[in-house]
C-alpha cells in the first residue's frame, strides 16, 4: 500500500494569510466591488395558521370552506347564496392570504350569471358589523352580472404589472364579443383597476373567441418567470391548448387533438426534478400511454416518450402535489372510472423520493366510480401535501399519504366537480389581537445527545397593540424562552423565542413531536399552536470547526503561544483517541470520515468510496487518559476535557517553535463505530499555523 496524505483545500484562512503576506505593503486606496444586481428575498411573514383550508361546492351550490387543522378559531365559513357553478382561490386584495372567486346562473332563470369575490376571513381594513360566522368577520368584495352562461372560472397572475391576482372565465358567446361562425367560448381575463388594489374594481384585460366548449382549466407557470400560463381541455374535441396571457394570450405550441385518444385533463407540476414545470395530460390511451408528460421548451410543449404510463380506461381527473414533503419533485395523481374491482385512484412520481406501493398499485374505492375530483394540499400543517377527494356524499382526506392509505371521511354533499385548497387564514383576522409566528411550523434534526437550539418570530400580526402573552411546552425535552413577556404589534419587530430540544433521553431514528403554545388575554386565536417535529439522529463523528487556525500578525518574536479549542462530537458515552501528526506522503482519500483498522504496515483508513491509504506508525492503543500525543513541534500540547464523547479538546499553539511561517499538521481522531461492533472510526481535521508580516486592505465584494 501507498503511504498518503489526506488532501484538503486550503481554505479562506490560509488564502487570506499567504495574500496577506506576499502582497506589498503601500497605502493603497482599497476599490468598492461591484454588487450583483439581484434582488434579495424578503422574509416570509409570521403565519397565523400553516395549514391550508379545503374549499368545495356542496349539493345544493353553496360554498363551503372545511377547516380540518387549525389554531385557535376556525375557519367555517360558507356562502350566503347557492347555485355556484365553478370557484377558483386567489390573492384579490394583496392581504397575503387567499381569497374565493365564483361564477354561477344562466339567462331567464331564477339564478342570473354572476361573478363574485368572497373574503372568508377579513384579514385587514373594515368589517361588516355583525357578519361572522364562527366570530371570524367576512365580507364580499365584488359582484358583476355577466351577460350569458358562465362555465368556468380560474386565477393566477396573469398581468405581473398589476399586483394581486387576476381573474379568468369561461363563458357562452354574445355578440359584442364578436364571435366567428361557430364559435362556442368566449374567455374573458379580468384585471383590477388601481395600482393598489383591494379586490372592489375590475376591468376587461382580455377577451378572446374559440370554436372549442373548453370544460376543463389548469393554471401554472410553465417557465417560473413573468405571468401565468392557462391550459384548457375541450374533452369533446379530446383536445388541450396552453396560452399565455402576459404575452398577449400567445398560444403555446402542442399535441392538438385526438377522436381516438381524446385528453380529458391536465395539471401543472413539477414532475420531473429541476428546471421548468412540466404539464400532466391524462387521456384515453387505447393501447398507449393515457399518462403523458409534456415538457415546456420556450415555444411549445412536447412530449417526453420515455415518461408516463398506460392505463385502460383512461384517467379523467389529474392533479399534483408534494406528497412525501421533499419539495424536489411532484406526484401526479389520478382518478378514472371503470367498472367492477378496478384500481380508480393512481399515484405516479418520477423521482426515488417514495411513492408508497399501495398508490403505486391503485386503490379500488367505490365499485360505482362516484369519486370525480381532487386536491394535494397541506391541510394539516405538517410540511407535506396530502391527497382529498370528493364524491356527491363524501369528501375523504388520506392524512400521512406519504407512509399510508389510511383514510378519513366527511359525510357532506358535494358537486363532485369543485374542490380547492389555500390558506385562507394566513394573517388571521381583525377581529382583535392574533398571534404569528415564522416559522408557523418548527422542524429540526436533533442529535442525540446533544441539544438544538433556534428561534421563533412572535408577534401580533392583526392590529398594533402590544400584547401580554404566556408561553409553554407540552413535553420535557423542548424549553423556551421567554415563557412570558409582550408581543410587539404587526408594524412592529418580531420578538425572538429561542426554543431549545435536548436530546439526551430521546431515542436515534425516531421522530418526536411536540407544541409550543401562546396565551393572551382577548387574543382572538388564543390558544396559538406552533407544531414541533424532531427527527432524533446518531451524531456525526469529528470536530467542530472542521479545522483550525493559529494566526499571528505581525509576525514578530516572541510570540505567544495561543489554545486552539474543538468540540469533538460523536456518540455519547463512547471513547475516542487522539493524535496530532505530520502532514503525511501523498495519496487521496476523499471526504474526513473513515473506517480504519490495524495491520502490521500501519493504520489502514478506508473512505466511502472504498478507497484505501495507511498511516504508518499509528496505534489505537494508545493512552487513554486524555493527555493526547502530537509529533508536531509547534503543537506542543493537546488535550481534552474528558475521553468519552462528546467533549472539548484544547490545541496548544507554540510558534517559536515553528520552521515556517506556514505551518500545516493533521489531527486524528479515533472512536468506535456505534452500529458495528469492533469496527474503529477516523476523523482528520486541518491545523495551520500562519505568521504574516505585512498587510494590505482587500476589496468588499457584494453578492
């Protein structure tokens, strides 16, 4: 075997220190750097509720919120009117948090063509007295007669030059649209008329004619840049077109139609792991794929042959979301109708992230094929999306869909057709005082033995009154503080609640769960939750920091020597050795953590590629008091506080006893590995010792 030295990078320390010294010493006026020119992203503002609600059509065209994870009140609002054809969600008033836009009514019935804009939760600004339901105060934005059928309604950003959302339709043609001979839709986008805008006025910002009965809408943004883009599917036709309408409602290039294989809907997801969004078509496959995925290449959407699956019959509902929470790549999940003891309800990804086997396979459901929609979303605040489908009688929530098929119902009536998910109460209401915080939801991995600290951002986010709050655990290895103090109101600066999980008594490989709840007098949403996930891991074994730097400047004997310390992590309670060495002959090994054994050539390190290189000379037999060995003149003592894991160990820094100005040793740790009995573990970790004599300033650059 070849001897060998552990190469690393000499980081910003060293570089820093040989500029230091090789550059003159003049008086030079330091140059400002040029900053890029990117925008910084803004921090998110405290959530009052990290969940997102579940917003449907009931049998009699009533909309109707369900609230199924919520902290303090909840959401149960439902319109005071029914007969509603089709909802989307959107952003209307720039609150922050979701609003509901409808459609509904047919000419010379009882029930004319209208468009409306419902808040569910009044987030801001006024309130009409009295109007609550559940003490949460809602209001109606907007309401406009229409002038034929509408069958539609969608939103997104459709105008990046106007803030808020805007709002699309499908309607019947009239004549002042001026349709072709033929035509059956008219698609009209709506724009709000102020710079700022509270979701009350509305113009025409689009009107465009097709001869297809588009029945199905999709929206996304295909190219993550600019506005959004809309997909409609004519399933009569079996036809789906893509526009885009911040570029003048460009249509976007794409597979047409088919009497043979006719789509029957699509959704925007991101199917494949980075780069643009793709778009989900499902159809009647006859023999060929009836999932397609489609990939967006500036001008047209083409299909991706090695992608999709064959299913017969065909799905006729498709929609995405981030089941397993690993917000690298979509699922998309199907529901399709057919007889007897099909599977109806599909899941498929394209990633290694754990799709479980059942979704994979299919759930049968009900034998009568009565589940026609869907929504991923997360509704209980628990970081991943999970999957609601509806039928005329039920709606059912798969809870844990990332480990589960486990299934809750609902009995409540349905349209079958419309089911969305947003948060709806994010800035809570103006009711009074409602307690935020960032993050809403707090997820960690914890060590164990070790503790892991960070903050919460609590305040008031509804009106500006400080406010006197409490705060508690509800288990003994999670401690904040403060326990108690003043919320600052919502112009105001965020307190900090520094949590604290203590790992010692927790278990490796499990998660651990936890809440963190504030109390205030007259608070609206008092009790406020804030959830608590631990995943409980075995230590990393080495030091931290990764290596060390002993730095004199200027360099001018005598110098003194300096206590270089290391916190030495690992499992607890098992011991560990230490040895300072020479930077060694050279061959590589990648990484700083290594299996090791003895043999009569010296310590042999094995690195996770299965590559191997020897130290000579090293024994793990060495003391075992804590009083560790160096063979560097200029480290001149080592020791550590104890030689059980973890610990702190101490680096003694004599530069009158260097050679160079530019020192390099290597320090090796050794322990045992927890999992494999009698196998030893080696970490290498860098020491340098720099002495400068001259200086010079060094330009700030800004990125």
């Amino acid at each position: 075997m070849n001897t060998f030295v552990h190469h690393r990078r000499w980081r910003l320390t060293m570089l820093l220190a040989l500029l230091l010294s090789l550059l003159p010493a003049a008086g030079a006026t330091p140059r400002s750097a040029l900053a890029e020119d990117r925008a910084a992203d803004a921090p998110a503002a405290p959530s009052a509720d990290a969940s997102r609600e579940l917003v449907y059509i009931d049998g009699a065209g009533v909309i109707r919120v369900l609230d199924l994870a919520f902290s303090g009140q909840q959401v149960q609002w439902f319109s005071p009117t029914g007969n509603w054809r089709s909802i989307a969600l959107g952003d209307f008033d720039i609150d922050g948090d979701k609003e509901i836009v409808a459609v509904r009514g047919t000419p010379n019935t009882s029930t004319a063509p209208e468009l409306a804009i419902f808040d569910p939760v009044v987030a801001r600004g006024s309130v009409v007295p009295g109007q609550t339901i559940n003490g949460i105060p809602w209001k109606q934005l907007f309401s406009m007669a229409l002038p034929s059928r509408p069958a539609l309604v969608f939103a997104g950003n459709f105008d990046p030059n106007v803030p808020g959302d805007e709002i699309g339709i499908v309607r019947a043609p009239v004549a002042a649209d001026n349709p072709d001979t033929g035509d059956l839709s008219t698609v009209i986008i709506y724009k709000q008329t102020s710079p700022s805008p509270n979701g009350t006025a509305w113009e025409v910002h689009q009107l465009r004619t097709f001869d297809e009965n588009w029945e199905r809408v999709a929206v996304g943004n295909l190219d993550r840049t600019g506005g959004d883009d809309v997909a409609f599917v004519d399933q009569d036709q079996g036809k789906f077109t893509v526009f885009q309408p911040d570029a003048n409602f460009r249509k976007v290039d794409g597979p047409g139609g088919s009497d043979t294989r006719p789509f029957k809907d699509v959704a925007f997801g991101q199917y494949l792991r980075g780069g643009n969004q793709e778009l989900l078509a499902v159809r009647e496959g006859n023999g060929l794929n009836a999932l397609l995925i489609f990939e967006y290449n500036s001008t047209s959407v083409s299909l991706d042959s090695s992608k999709g699956d064959k299913f017969d019959p065909g799905p006729r509902f498709i929609f995405a979301g981030n089941i397993n929470g690993s917000n690298d790549d979509d699922e998309a999940i199907m529901l399709r109708r057919c007889d007897g003891s099909c599977r109806r309800l599909i899941v498929r990804n394209d990633g290694s992230d754990g799709v479980i086997q059942d979704f994979i396979d299919g759930l049968r459901l009900d034998d009568d094929s009565g589940w026609r929609a869907g929504v991923a979303a997360d509704v209980d605040g628990d970081g991943r999306d999970e999957i609601v489908i509806i039928r005329d009688n039920k709606i059912r929530w798969y809870p844990d869909a990332h480990v589960s098929t486990n299934s809750i119902d609902y009995d409540l009536t349905t349209d079958r057709q419309n089911i969305f998910a947003g948060d709806l109460d994010r800035n809570g209401f103006v009711s009074g005082p409602v307690f935020g915080a960032t993050p809403g939801q707090v997820q960690e991995t914890a060590y164990f033995g070790f503790t892991r600290t960070g903050v919460i951002k609590f305040q008031n986010i509804s009106t500006n009154d400080a406010v006197a709050f409490s705060a508690a655990t509800n288990s003994g290895w999670l401690t904040i503080n403060p326990t108690a103090g003043t919320a600052p109101g919502a112009s105001g600066t965020p307190l900090n609640i520094t949590y604290q999980i203590d790992a010692a008594s927790l278990q490796p490989g499990r998660r651990y769960t936890s809440t963190i709840t504030f109390t205030g007098a007259g608070v609206a949403n008092s009790p406020f939750v804030v959830p608590v996930v631990v995943d409980v891991k075995l230590p990393p074994f080495g030091a931290t920091p990764d290596e060390v730097t002993a730095f004199y400047h200027p360099c001018t004997d005598p110098l003194p020597e300096q206590n270089l310390t290391m916190q030495i992590a690992g499992f607890p309670g098992k011991p560990f050795k230490a040895w300072v060495l020479e930077p060694l002959a050279t061959a590589a090994l990648q990484g700083d953590f290594f299996l090791g054994d003895e043999t009569a050539d010296g310590l042999v390190l094995t690195d996770r590629t299965g590559a191997q290189a020897v130290i000579p000379g090293v024994s793990a037999a060495a003391s075992d008091d804590a009083g560790w060995t160096s063979e560097v003149p200029w480290v001149s003592a080592i020791s550590s506080l104890s030689n059980t894991l973890p610990t702190t160990l101490t680096l003694t820094i004599s530069p009158t006893l260097r050679t160079t100005d530019f020192a390099q040793a290597i320090l090796l740790l050794q322990s045992v590995d927890p999992v494999t009995s009698g196998q030893q573990i080696y970490s290498i970790h860098d020491i340098f010792l720099a002495c400068a004599s001259q200086s010079v300033s060094l330009p700030i650059v800004g990125r």
